[in-house]
C-alpha cells in the first residue's frame, strides 16, 4: 500500500500565500495515477489545516502502520529559528510555529513504513533532517527515510504566478522529466532534474537520504518497452562487439520505393531488428559506427555500437534486471 498526505495551506492570517493549494491538488493529481491510469498512491488532500493539532494528528496516522510508502507533501510557509526548523500552521504563535520538523522526523524514523518520503516546498524547508538538538550540524535520518526540500536552511521558497518554483519543477519531473529508460521516477532522479534546472542564485532543493534502495514514486510509459530493451542482449552477444550492417536492414530500400537501391533487398527480419536499434540509438544505447545516422551505417554496410549507456543497460539484462 502506497500512501501519501497531501497538505497546502493559503489562510495564514497575517501573511496570506496564494499558489499552495494549487501546487498541492497539482500534486495530488499527478501522483495518484501513473502514466498508464493504472493506481499509484492512495492520496488525502488537505488545504487549509487550520491548527498544528490537526496536522500533527494526520501526520501520525500517515506514518502509522506499515504501509509501502507513506508520502508526505507539505506546501506552505516555513521558519527555522533557534529551536529548529518549523512546517507552519495558521494557528502560529511566537515560539510554536506549527509542528517542529523535528517531530516529523521522529514520526518517519519510528514508522514502520518501508519507505518513507518527506517533500517540502517551503521558506528554510533544508533545516529537516538535521534536528536542533545537534545544531543543525548532522543528520538523524534512519534506513528508509527520503528528504527533498524546496530550499536550504537559510533560503526562502518562491512562488511565481500562482505555483511555487519547486513544486512546478517536481511537476514536471514526475510527468516523465526524470523519467529513465524504463519509466521509472525516482527521488533521486526528482531531486537531480530540479538541480539542474535550478541556477546557482536561485533557491537550491535539497536532498537527503538514507536508503538501500531508490522505490519508484511514479511510472510513466517507457521510452523503448521492457520486451524491446531486453533484446539488446540478443543483438549483442558481448558488450565490445559491432552489430554488422547491411541495406537489407532499411526498410526503403526497396522495389517498391522509387529511388536507387542496393542489394541485398530489404528483408523483413532484418528490418524489425533495425527498427528495434534505432530505438535504441534515439535514447542513447547505440551509435552508428563511422557513419552520421543509423539510415547511412545500414545503406552502407557499416554496422552499429554500444555506448557507455547501452553497455549500462545490456549488464543489467544480462544480470535478469530488467
């Protein structure tokens, strides 16, 4: 069982945000289903939590029980003071923020869940993970346990047009944007393509973990499908060796296509293995060898390579991976 608490508040009395419960029903949107329809988290949308009671309560439940991934997605204000890092709640008062990052921690690092995720977009949200009671100096996260912050300790979260910067980016990531090869969206992949598209005077995510293992948030229809990817072992016997080319592999060059052709003739076999490489050679896996495109390697009988990714993934086929 996946599950994820979903939280966006926009009525804090004082100070008032306007993007947080749209970035949190985007949210909740986009991780309930993967790219196929097909279940993915069990979701509770919350907006507007009114007092830290009421939170602290659903972030209890969220984490109790041992569930696959409990999930919790918070878009707010934030504050970090002497005694920590704080999710804010309208109910504020001067030195009781809301619910302490560090109680959050404790939750995750208790729960029985196998993994637990943590995702904050908001103001000083890099404080989690690195409780008060040490200084902020080192982190206390258990086995199990993901953090990604819109921000560093220090830094505010912004929001732009209604939707704040990081979460649009998480949106986009989790749409296919840090997809791999296979359709799977991980953490990891989430946290590395918001780095990238973050400059370095722009508000920096944070990403901190403690895990064996990257579980998949989200899957989107894979770029070449699984029974194709597998074949690759089939094409290349070992990871060194050209695949050889020949006309009889390009589909056009045939009678019934009206420029010049060379023999041999197109051959149905050998065409559903080509198409099968130029797939690969659209996402990386191969190259053509001493010629410009794919098209150009067959009609000259040249032949084709692994790269460096190819080889990534013929080892992991090989190693019955994938």
């Amino acid at each position: 069982m996946r599950k994820a608490l979903i939280v966006g508040i926009n009525n804090y009395p004082n100070n008032p945000l306007k993007g947080c419960i749209n970035d949190a029903s985007s949210f909740k949107t986009v991780i309930e289903k993967n790219g196929d329809g097909s279940p993915n988290f069990s979701t509770r949308l919350e907006t507007d939590v009114p007092t830290k009671s009421q939170l602290k309560t659903m972030l209890k439940e969220l984490f109790d029980g041992d569930s696959d991934i409990a999930l919790f997605y918070f878009s707010g204000h934030g504050s970090f003071n002497e005694f920590g890092g704080y999710v804010v709640t309208p109910d504020h008062q001067e030195n009781d923020e809301g619910v302490s990052m560090d109680e959050i921690l404790l939750l995750a690092n208790k729960s029985k869940a196998k993994d637990k995720i943590i995702i904050l977009d908001c103001c000083h949200s890099g404080a989690f993970g690195s409780p008060a009671s040490t200084g902020g100096t080192s982190c206390q996260i258990i086995e199990g346990v993901v953090v990604l912050t819109a921000s560093k300790s220090s830094e505010s979260a912004i929001e732009v047009n209604g939707h704040g910067i990081f979460t649009n980016l998480l949106i986009d990531a989790l749409q296919g944007g840090a997809a791999d090869l296979r359709g799977h969206i991980t953490p990891g992949s989430v946290y590395a393509y918001i780095d990238q598209a973050l400059g370095p005077w722009d508000q920096r995510p944070v990403f901190k973990t403690n895990v064996t293992r990257f579980t998949s948030l989200r899957t989107i229809n894979p770029q070449v499908p699984t029974e194709t990817l597998r074949k690759i072992t089939e094409y290349f016997q070992t990871a060194e060796q050209d695949y050889s080319l020949n006309p009889s592999y390009e589909d056009t060059n045939s009678e019934d296509i009206k420029h010049s052709i060379i023999e041999p003739l197109a051959k149905t076999e050998n065409v559903a293995v080509f198409k099968d490489l130029q797939k690969f050679q659209s996402v990386g896996l191969v190259i053509p060898v001493d010629a410009p495109y794919m098209y150009f390697a067959a009609m000259e009988s040249k032949s084709c390579k692994l790269t460096a990714l190819g080889y990534h993934y013929w080892r992991l086929v090989k190693d019955g991976k994938i």
